[in-house]
C-alpha cells in the first residue's frame, strides 16, 4: 500500500477525532473510567488488528491507552493506518461510561 502525501493526510485527519500526527506517526492518547475497560479495548481491537492484518505500537498504563500507527513496510502513514483508526474510533462508544 503506498505512503500518503501530506496533503492527504491533512485531508484525512480531519476526519479522526481525537488523533493527532506526530512524529509522522497517528497519535492518540485514551482515557478510560478503569483498568478493565482500557484493556478491554485493548483486546477488542487485537481482534480488528489480526483482520486487518495491521498492528499498533500501543502501550496501557492502568487506564490509559497510547496508540502510535504507521505502515513500517511504506515507511510513513498510509490508508491502512488510517482504517485502523476509524475501527478504534468505532470501537470507542462501547466502552464509553465503563
């Protein structure tokens, strides 16, 4: 899958809220209400990852979750990276008062 340019990414970020770019990479931080619920996401999107065939850099920290994406294979962003956010996004609302 190739890297998106710039402008491309502009354009696509703003239909991710609550991620940023940073470091080239998508940035997000999530906050959840306890440790159950952060890694109950956590194993959610394990899931969506294997199906996708497209796995984060992510850490979790009680009930924080920090995801950071990007195609190593295309050196940069690419639609897959994105994809995988808008699941994450989608994700979210089930775990939303947790």
């Amino acid at each position: 899958m190739p890297r998106l340019e710039s402008d491309a990414i502009s354009a696509a970020l703003t239909e991710l809220p609550g991620w940023t770019l940073r470091d080239g990479k998508l940035y997000r931080v999530i906050v959840f209400k306890d440790f159950a619920a952060a890694f109950g996401f956590m194993s959610s999107m394990a899931l969506v990852s294997e199906k996708q065939d497209h796995h984060p850099d992510w850490s979790n920290t009680y009930n924080r979750v920090t995801i950071e994406l990007s195609s190593h294979d295309a050196g940069g962003l690419t639609e897959r990276d994105f994809r995988w956010a808008k699941a994450a996004n989608a994700r979210l609302a089930m775990f939303a008062g947790q």
